[in-house]
C-alpha cells in the first residue's frame, strides 16, 4: 500500500523519482500531476496545436515512465522530461515545417493537416488566447529556435540545461535564444 | 544572467521591458489557470486519466525470483512483487517513506531469473524531527526482516538501512 497521495505529493521530485523507479505507479502519477502542465506549455508553444500537444506531452510521459530506470541522476527529472518533451515536440515541428515546403503528393492530401484549421473559433477556444497570441508569433520561427525560447524563458531551464536537452554547444543555444528573442520583441512592437 | 528574463533591469530599453512585462504576466496568468485546473493550459481530464491507466498497465516486472520452495513445491516471484513487498512493509512505519530497495540474490538459473535474495538495501526518507534516525533504522530493519520471514520464508535476511533524505512531515 502507497503513502496516502497527499503524503507522497510532499516528497520531492527525486525522492518521486527514486519511488517510480522502485516501481511505484502512484508516485509517477505525483510527477505527471507536478509536470504534466509545464510540459503542455513547452509542447504547445513549439506546436501551436492543442490536439498535438497533448499527444506528446502523453508519449513524453509514457516514455519517461518505460526508460525510469535508464535516468541516472533522480535529481535531474525535472530537466529529462523537458528533454523529452521538447525533442519530440521539436521533430514533429521540423516535420512539419519539411512538408509544408515539400510539394504535396497526392497520397499525402489526405493525411496533411489544413493549418487554417487552427484559426477555427470552435479549436481556438480550446486554448488560453494569450497562449495562442504567443504560439502564433512563434510558430513564425525555425523550429529550433522556438524549443531554445520556451525552454529558457518559459520553462527557466538555464543555458547549459537547454543546450543538453537539445543536444547543441551552450553557444548554439545562447545565439538562438537572442535571435528568437529579438524576433519576439519586434512581434511585440507590432501589437502595439 | 543564466535564468529566464526578469522585468526590471534599469538598462534595457523600452520595447525589452515590454516584453520582460508580458513574459511575466504570461507566467502568472498561466499558473492561476493551471492551479484553477484550467483544461486549456494543461492536459485535458480524459488525457490525464487514460495516462494513469497506461502507466499502470505497463509496470515493469523485472526478473523473477526464486523463493524457498512450500511443501507442495518450488515457486517464484518478480523483482516488482519482492521490492512492493518491502515498499509497503516500509511505509507502514510511522514518519518514514521508503525511497527504494536494492537486492542481492543468488545466481540465477537463466536469463531473467535471479536465485534466492541473500541481502536487502533499504533505502529511505525520514521526517525530519524524528529524535532518534538508530533507533527509527532499526524498527524499518525489524520489520522488513519480519515481512520477509512471514510473508516469505527468508528468516535472517540480512537488511541493511540507508536514510537517504529527511522529509517535512
């Protein structure tokens, strides 16, 4: 028998850890309540799509849960799910973005997602405007760009975090971030 | 600077300070939101839920474990059941949360079978205003050897304690 959840939503995030990788489900179910929302933002910010998000924010979690025992250091949790979270997030942007420049093939009509769908007031109203607002000055930007600024200024991973989640130098990662930042700002000017 | 932008800086200009402004005011908006449990800033109720379920039906089981054999004949168990066992022993004691449990067996007979366990690691969390961490390792090595010997049949397993970390309550 679990620790009441109430007890174990206390613990912190590497004793949590160390309980999931012992096996216990009801201490990874205190991660996903704990994370499950940041990771949403990261998702839904690199994606623009509600529907998109969800999906990977569910496989980060599902994923995350399989490879427990492959994390080394508990103390990094926080910093692995955002890693992969944002990797997947990421590949399907990039995806994405390859098909939208690709010619489409009549076999992929069917399958290709119509963006305007994401203008549909009925989708829209599923997600925060602000969120929106944010996610469409974003999707204006390279894919990786767009995880580098979420992870640093929504997320507050530090450089050398960012640049180990997606796999770039700490150089990479911080001439990214201004680049999407400035971008962002001058999107900013323009509302006003 | 090696966090997220701040508000506030007196030397940025001001299209930067709006930015910083509406980077917060983002921030706060959403965790109001996701504390209210606001379905459009996190996962929906459904998504949650179907999650839970996925997560329990794809435990890892780990190796199975020879156990001393009953009159009737040999029987075994997995890693999970034997480390849940002690999980549970463990959190039953008052003002400690078992952390994890690392066992020592006897060679197995195959490939994802382990023989007899021959040691346990026990290593937990402690309230932190328990007045006696001894005495409090003692009563968790006294009743996961006590579990082990009832539930089991593996009297004079050796247990071995380690407080990991202290916890508030």
């Amino acid at each position: 028998m679990s620790p009441p959840t109430r007890r174990l939503a206390e613990l912190s995030d590497r004793a949590l850890a160390l309980r999931a990788q012992d096996g216990d489900p009801d201490a990874f179910d205190v991660l996903i309540d704990r994370h499950q929302g940041r990771l949403f933002r990261i998702a839904y910010l690199v994606l623009g799509d509600r529907q998109d998000s969800e999906d990977v924010v569910q496989e980060t979690l599902l994923t995350a849960w399989k490879r427990l025992h492959l994390l080394e250091d508990p103390d990094a949790v926080r910093a692995w799910l955002a890693q992969i979270c944002s990797r997947r997030a990421t590949d399907i942007a990039r995806r994405r973005a390859r098909r939208a420049t690709d010619a489409h093939r009549p076999e992929d009509l069917h399958r290709h997602r119509d963006p305007s769908s994401r203008a549909d007031p009925a989708h829209a109203s599923e997600v925060n405007a602000q969120m929106r607002a944010l996610a469409q000055v974003l999707a204006t930007m390279d894919p990786d760009l767009r995880a580098c600024w979420t992870l640093r200024e929504i997320d507050g991973m530090s450089y050398r975090q960012i640049a180990a989640a997606l796999d770039v130098t700490e150089s990479t990662a911080r001439g990214r971030i201004a680049r999407a930042r400035t971008h962002v700002i001058d999107y900013m000017k323009e509302w006003r | 600077m090696d966090g997220p932008s701040r508000p506030g800086d007196p030397h940025d200009d001001q299209a930067t300070r709006n930015y910083l402004e509406h980077i917060a005011a983002l921030h706060r908006d959403w965790d109001e939101l996701e504390s209210r449990g606001d379905d459009s800033v996190q996962l929906s109720r459904r998504a949650r839920s179907a999650l839970s379920e996925a997560v329990r039906a794809d435990a890892r089981h780990g190796a199975r474990v020879d156990m001393p054999p009953t009159h009737i004949g040999p029987y075994t168990l997995t890693e999970l059941a034997l480390r849940t066992l002690i999980r549970d022993t463990i959190d039953d004691i008052d003002g400690v949360v078992s952390l994890r449990t690392t066992i020592d067996y006897d060679p197995g007979r195959g490939w994802n079978s382990r023989g007899l366990p021959r040691r346990v690691e026990c290593h937990i969390s402690a309230v932190e205003t328990t007045p006696d961490l001894p005495g409090l390792a003692e009563q968790v090595r006294s009743a996961v050897r006590g579990a082990c010997a009832r539930e089991l049949d593996l009297p004079d397993l050796p247990i071995d304690v380690h407080i990991e970390d202290l916890h508030e309550h």
